[in-house]
C-alpha cells in the first residue's frame, strides 16, 4: 500500500538502519507480568525490536514519571468495513458533539465519538497504549473495502477474521457431508479475504435472517436444511480451525444474543466445542438467565465456573458501560428485535453468501433494569474468571461502550469504592440477579495482570507510554 | 490484427459497475466490449490512447504538467476558502488523495452526491 | 436496511423501481442483478419474480414491469405515507388516496404484493431522491422498508449514478465521517448540507479557488454558480477538455478510469471492484496529479500555526 499521511512507525520499522535501530527508554515504571516485573523503575534498551541488555547510540527516550507497560490488544472490535461505514453514515448528530482531531503536518483530522473516522481510530487507541486493535467481523465480499479503511487506521497493527459459519456454500457442503471440501473452502476465505482468523455469528441463523427468521435453538435445523444445526456448523468449524493450525480459535459469536435464558444455549455450545480451542465473544451478552424479559437476570458465575474449568477457551467480556453507543452486529435478527423494542433508527446490510449485518443507535441507562443487569455482568465476568490470560477486556466497540473508554472500565475493576458508587445508581430490583456487590477483588496492576489482560500475544514491551 | 483481450474488465460508466465486460483492444483503442450495454460500449468505445488534448493548460494556453502542477498548487495555497469538488468519474485512490489535500488545505470538501 | 446486488439476484422475488429508468439508465441492472437472473432461490429467473414500477411517466421501464403505478408528479411522500398507514390497516379517506393519483384497488394491490412476498427490494432513483421532498422522500421509503419487515423480508437501495460516486461517498464517511458537503476550514470536519454544499457555496460566492476533478459542472450546474465559477482560479482534472475546462485557469488531462487509469471503485451497493485498463494512456492518472499537487503544498509552510491537537467539544 501507499504510505499515509500517518505518524511514520517510527524505530519499529524493519527498515531502519544504523543508529535508528536503537532505542533507549529511561526512568519510566516498568510492569511487565509475563516477565515478574511489578513497578520496577528501570531502563529498557532496544535493537531491532527486541530488548537487549544495553545498546549504544540510537535515540533516548526519557520516561521519568511514566508508566511503561505491555501493549493492549483489542482482540474483539469493529473499526473497519462496510458496517461500522454505516453507523458513521447513520449518525452526524454525534460527530457533531464529539471530539474533534485538528490535523497538523503529520497527522490527518478526524472525529471520535461512536464510530470514530479511521484516523482517529488510531490516535485514539495509541492514546491508550493500544498496538493491535483486531476487526471481528469481515465478510468475505466486501473485505477489500475493510482493508482500503485498516490502511487508513494509523500506528496500530490491524487484523481480521472472515465470518463464516452462515455462508451458504459452507452450509450446503456441511449438509452433504462434504467435509474435506469445506476445509478447504474455510482456507480459501482466510486466504481471499487476507484474515488472521475465522468468525462465526450466531451460526445458522443469519442465514435464516435472510428469509426475515433466525435459529434458536442450537439442535434443530437451520432454515432451508435437513441436518445442519446451529451446534454441527459451530463444532465443526472449531474442528476445521484447528486442524489447519490458524494461529487463532475459531471466534464465536453464540446463537441467541442478549435474549432472557440464553446462557443454557451458551454452556451448551461451550460443551459442543470441548476437545478444541475456542474463543467465545463477547461472553455478557450470552449469560443471560430467567424466562422473559422481566424475570431476567444473569449467569456470569455459572459461566465463568464452567469456563475456569475447561482450558480450552478464551473470551472476551464484552462489558457495558452506561451512556450512548450504536451497536452493529452480523447478528441480523437481534438488531431488528433491538430496532422495534427501541423504535430508534434501524440501518441493515446483507451481504450476499455469508452475512447481515443490523446497526442501531442505543443507550444504556442505569435505571433500565436490564441495561443494568448487563453492565453488572460484563464486570462480574472480568472479575470471576481466575485466570487473567484467558479474558480480554472489551466491549465489543462500538456495542457495549465505545473503546475509547476502557479505562473507565479498568478504574471499576482496580476499585471496588468505585463500583460501590456505581452499583448505587443502579434500580433496587436488581438485587439477587447479579452477584457483583458480593465481588470484593480489586485487580491491582500486577494481580493476574488484569489491568492489561489483553492478552500479551507478542512477548515485547512496545514503546507505549501511558501517563 | 491481433487483438489484446481483457476479461473481466470493470466498467465504470453508470452505478451497477459491471465487472464481467471482455474487452478487445489494440494499442489504440477498444474495438469492442463484449457484455457491455450500450452505455458501456459507448463508454468503451469513445476513449482512445491518442494524444488529443495537450498535458496541460494554463490560462487556455498550453503548457507542460510540471508547471501545471506548480500552478494549481500555488493556486490552492493562496486561496482562503477552496473548494475540492466532483470525484465521480475518478478512482478511490485517487479520490483518497483529493480528500486528503482537501483536510490539509482546510477547504471546502464535496461530491456529486449534493447535487 | 439494505444488501448487496447478489442477495437480490439470489432472493429478491418481489422488485419494485421507484422514480427511475433502468431500462435507459442503468441497461443490465434488470439483466444482471435483478430481474432476469436464474438463482439460487429463484431458479426460473424473471417467472419467479414481480416487478413494479412506481414513476410519474411511462418510460421505457414500464415494458419490462408487471404492475405500473403512475403517481401523480411531486406525491411521491404523500404515497408512501398512505402505503406506511395501509400496511398497519390504519383508515386512509379517498381524498388522500386521489391525491396520490391511483386508486384504492391499485393501492390494495400493491400493499398485498408486498406483504405476501418472500424478500422485496425497493430501487429508488432520482425520481424520487431529487424531486420534490427531497431526502425527506428518500428517508420515507426507507422507513417503510423497515416497517415492511415486521410482516416479510424488506431491503431498500438507491439506484447510484455515474460512475465512482459511491466510492467518494464511502471513502469520505470513513476519512472523515460524513459523505459530503464537508468543511476543513477549523481543521477538522463538519458537515453542513445546504452550506457547504457545492452549489450553494458557488451561488453565494463562498469560495475564491475551486478544484475540479471528475465532474463537468460547467455543464450541469446552474447559471449563477457557474458565473461564480469564471470569477475565481479554478482547476480542472479531465480526460477531456471540458465546459469547465474551457474556462478554468489550469486544465490537466488524465487517463481515464478502468479504461487507461488502475484503481478502484465501489459499486452502487458499495462493494469495491478492481479496474482493469485496456489501453496505456499518455496522460498520468488523477491520483497521480494529485498526490504531486498535495506533496506541493505539503512542502509549503503550514499556514495553519499553533492549534491544539485535540478539541473535546467542537466549537
């Protein structure tokens, strides 16, 4: 591609020759959990990307005061493509009100807010000492347009994962149990749609969106097939990514998300794909309990226990924080439930073969119980999973809050006072459906290394610096 | 004549954007555009690789597209309030371009779309 | 609530064109994605599909369709309205429906066609979009689709015009938020249809330096934006010498798009396709110019001075 009018990568660059090859960070704090590092002040030196005991020339970068710290990794987000373009194109009003980038010779303008411009996709996750920032959901088709705007997303890496599990030439091979061929087709669309990974929303019932239905229940068909059920298209895509050794599991998106008593869909699923890896996305939309909409509360603890105990899998929390975002979603049908029970706007994008995809502007409010249920669940997850390493921190930008908030989210997970001023806006209803003011662990900076649980994929300080 | 065969080719005359269109062409010009509608084979069919026009104009008069460029630039430099507009007969890339020249210069920024 | 052209050829039993011609304006729609093709789902092509065309004249479209409804010129919010009241079974007085220039059977008609297919499409065009009522046309019909999906499947979509035009539009959403009528003058976006619009900025005389490329105002923008056009140094990027070239102070020809210029551009349902050029022009191409006038400017000293890099609330 042609280079940006972006802040150039600067020492990372493979290219650099002589003493541009060296750097050397100085007095900054230095946590690094993988390595036992808790708060050390320290020098860093650096050659070619990688640490090294000393180096001599090269620039020096004075981090006295400074927090040094592993890179974030956002490995559940939608910054690119055809459906976070529609959010921006569906709401002007809130780039109005939101900050504005001014640019300067180096760096192009752009707008945060619910569905930042690229650019400021960038800085703003930069900002908060992000370097890998992962798009969750590329349809095959338009992934060229993915790739056009990830060029267009400056400093952090970018990655991808295709979505597969409602395309209909992969449904209609798994029905005939053709299953070497869909092997090959799953490597097919990694390839063409030049992804990291494979995602899979609510298998088989998008496809069924397609005729205005969806899939509810995981064991019976999916529309228009005999056999293929939600569980067989999930197990055997898990199946498939693993035997072609793709670095990451396959990324699921369960069936029913955010309906009252999807949690037995979700352990179910969870059972389905034992004997793979599996990374379960944004796991607070899936843990809800009870029967309807008003005797509904939530699951995360008997998720999070069933998830400690099977090392197989990673999540990601896909917590909630109050205030107003737009949520997109391959999840069609969900969005259109969304659209009638909030009468907002209602934007959908079906893309032909593999997906659809809703984008409704939303708020979540304190006093709605529900709302309330979910921003308890998101923390409740991050709080009871046990080990730090196998949950991210996310919110499933732009969906539960957008990302340029997570360090509202990591400030309630470090101090229980602050939750507890938190959870006292919150309706009095809510008592017995969420078990986080029973939660009293503050995640300190080092303790399982929640503060930057996103996972540390590539074992190297970066040159973040976070204030 | 031996003619060179483009298949698929994109046409980029009208919103439906065909990309199936075989294309057979000299060095010249298209002779024909197999697929095409009308609109396409016109569209095809009207363009040459001839020199017709001259690089640049300057004030009508002729000149090369170094000092064209230079012009236009100090034009765009000078001005308080440019306007960067149209972009529909033209490539993404280049379209990323006008967009960033656009931000840069603190101008004015639109398309077709607001006619 | 749209979708890709391939999700109508493959699904789409019930096609409705609204104020456009394709069979003039845009010839293999019918054949290519919409109406003809032999599917998937629809495996006998155009005998599986009805089509229904909403226009204020008979064109030539009208041959290709199965049911033609002739609004009456400037109703088309007003039909849609009373269709939005009829698919809920609100109660609608003959007046209104006379209004519209149809009568309660065609009305009926249509409102059963529509509930009784499996995945309908609205096309929309010009017709409606730029006629009287404007956007507030368009965002009617759309709300309309989005309530035909409580009963069956419903997906709207313009018809785009003119080459690129949907690549500029996705491409400045993403740059900078919103699809056109953008200032950069505070050096970020904002976006004021109506101000920052081409021709009323030209019409009041609001710029003093105008650049041109891929477009030919000269030849379709009203007289007084163009006067205003002859008054300031304007600069024009053009396979051909244009009206707007004729009196712009820099002209440059470039290769044309997909027939001699590489690239990309996005078709009206957004997807992007590769160019693949026949011929070697003698020209450079426009992304050629103009990233060499940018990197021009680019060298010249910022005339912007101090600023914050970041406003948490625009002013």
């Amino acid at each position: 591609m042609r280079p940006r009018g972006c802040v150039p990568r600067g020492w990372q660059s493979e290219n650099l020759k002589g003493p541009d090859r060296m750097l050397r960070i100085t007095g900054g704090t230095v946590y690094d959990p993988a390595n036992g590092i808790n708060g050390e002040v320290r020098d860093l030196d650096v050659e070619d990307g990688k640490f090294v005991s000393s180096v001599t020339g090269g620039r020096t970068i004075d981090a006295t005061g400074l927090v040094i710290f592993p890179e974030g990794v956002d490995v559940h987000t939608h910054v690119a493509g055809g459906s976070i373009n529609f959010a921006r194109a569906m709401t002007p009003e809130d780039h109005r009100r939101t900050q504005a980038f001014i640019r300067s010779q180096t760096r192009r303008s752009g707008l945060g807010g619910m569905a930042p411009t690229t650019f400021a996709t960038g800085y703003l996750y930069a900002g908060m000492g992000f370097t890998t920032v992962n798009e969750a959901a590329v349809p095959v088709l338009s992934a060229p347009h993915t790739h056009e705007e990830i060029a267009d997303i400056p400093i952090v890496d970018k990655s991808c994962l295709v979505l597969m599990a409602n395309n209909e030439i992969m449904l209609d091979l798994l029905e005939a149990g053709e299953y070497e061929r869909a092997k090959r087709m799953v490597a097919w669309h990694v390839w063409a749609a030049k992804a990291y990974g494979v995602k899979a929303v609510n298998p088989g019932g998008v496809a069924a969106w397609k005729w205005g239905k969806d899939a509810k229940q995981r064991s019976e068909p999916v529309e228009g097939y005999k056999n293929t059920t939600p569980g067989s298209i999930a197990a055997s895509l898990a199946k498939i990514i693993d035997e072609l050794g793709l670095p990451h599991p396959i990324h699921l998106h369960c069936n029913n998300l955010g309906a009252p008593g999807n949690v037995s869909t979700t352990l179910e699923t969870m059972k389905h794909l034992e004997g793979h890896r599996a990374h379960l996305a944004h796991l607070q939309y899936h843990a809800c309990g009870g029967d309807d909409w008003h005797a509904m509360k939530f699951e995360a603890a008997q998720l999070a226990e069933y998830f400690n105990a099977h090392p197989n899998m990673t999540t990601d929390a896909g917590a909630v924080l109050f205030g107003d975002t737009v949520t997109i979603t391959a999840d069609g049908p969900w969005q259109h439930l969304l659209y009638k029970l909030t009468g907002r706007k209602w934007g959908n994008l079906d893309v032909e073969n593999e997906t659809g995809c809703g984008i409704v502007p939303s708020s979540y409010r304190p006093s709605n119980l529900v709302n309330a249920v979910q921003w308890a669940t998101g923390l409740e997850l991050l709080l009871l999973i046990d080990d730090a390493w196998r949950v991210f921190l996310s919110t499933d930008h732009p969906n539960g809050a957008c990302f340029w908030r997570y360090p509202e989210i990591i400030q309630l997970l470090m101090c229980a006072d602050y939750r507890k001023e938190c959870m006292a806006q919150l309706p009095p209803e809510i008592k017995n459906r969420i078990t986080l003011p029973e939660i009293d662990r503050e995640c300190m900076s080092f303790e399982n290394c929640p503060v930057e649980m996103e996972r540390i994929e590539r074992a190297e300080i970066q040159q973040c610096i976070a204030a | 004549m031996d003619l060179k065969v483009i298949d698929n080719a994109t046409c980029t005359f009208c919103g439906c954007v065909c990309d199936d269109i075989q294309l057979h062409a000299d060095e010249n010009r298209i002779h024909q555009a197999k697929k095409a509608c009308v609109l396409g084979k016109a569209w095809f069919l009207n363009h040459t690789a001839e020199r017709k026009y001259p690089d640049a104009l300057i004030d009508g008069k002729e000149a090369t597209l170094d000092e064209a460029i230079e012009a236009a630039a100090e034009h765009l430099y000078q001005a308080d309030m440019p306007l960067v507009y149209g972009m529909s007969n033209t490539t993404c890339e280049a379209q990323r371009e006008c967009v960033e020249m656009a931000d840069h210069l603190g101008a004015l920024l639109d398309s077709h779309t607001s006619l | 609530m749209t979708c890709t052209l391939g999700e109508v050829k493959n699904r789409a039993d019930f096609i409705v064109y609204w104020g456009g011609n394709p069979a003039e304006c845009h010839p293999r729609h019918f054949t290519k994605y919409a109406l003809m093709p032999k599917s998937q789902f629809l495996p006998r092509g155009r005998k599986d599909r009805t089509m229904v065309l909403v226009d204020i004249r008979e064109t030539k479209s009208v041959k290709a369709s199965d049911v033609f409804l002739q609004v009456r010129p400037g109703k088309d919010f007003e039909l849609i309205t009373v269709l939005r009241a009829m698919i809920k079974d609100q109660p609608i007085s003959e007046a209104q429906i006379a209004e519209t220039g149809l009568s309660v059977e065609q009305l009926q008609d249509f409102v059963a066609r529509m509930k009784a297919a499996r995945f309908g499409v609205f096309f929309f065009g010009m017709g409606l979009s730029m006629t009287r009522g404007k956007h507030m046309n368009s965002a009617a019909l759309l709300t309309l689709a989005a309530e035909m999906n409580a009963f069956t499947k419903f997906v709207a979509m313009p018809m785009r015009g003119h080459g690129n035009v949907t690549g500029a539009d996705v491409i400045m959403r993403w740059q900078t938020g919103y699809p056109f009528g953008i200032s950069f003058n505070r050096g970020y976006p904002r976006y004021n249809p109506g101000e920052f619009s081409t021709v009323d900025v030209l019409v009041r005389g609001d710029t003093d330096c105008a650049f041109i490329i891929g477009a030919d105002p000269g030849a379709t923008m009203p007289k007084p934006a163009i006067e205003h056009l002859k008054r300031v140094p304007t600069i024009v990027l053009d396979p051909h010498v244009t009206h707007t070239s004729k009196m712009a102070r820099v002209h440059i020809t470039t290769a044309p798009a997909g027939i001699s210029a590489p690239g990309t551009a996005y078709r009206m349902d957004e997807i992007p396709l590769p160019l693949r050029p026949a011929l070697e022009s003698p020209y450079p191409s426009d992304e050629e110019v103009v990233r060499r006038i940018k990197e021009t400017i680019l060298k010249k000293p910022d005339w912007m001075g101090e600023r914050p890099q970041m406003l948490t609330t625009q002013v």
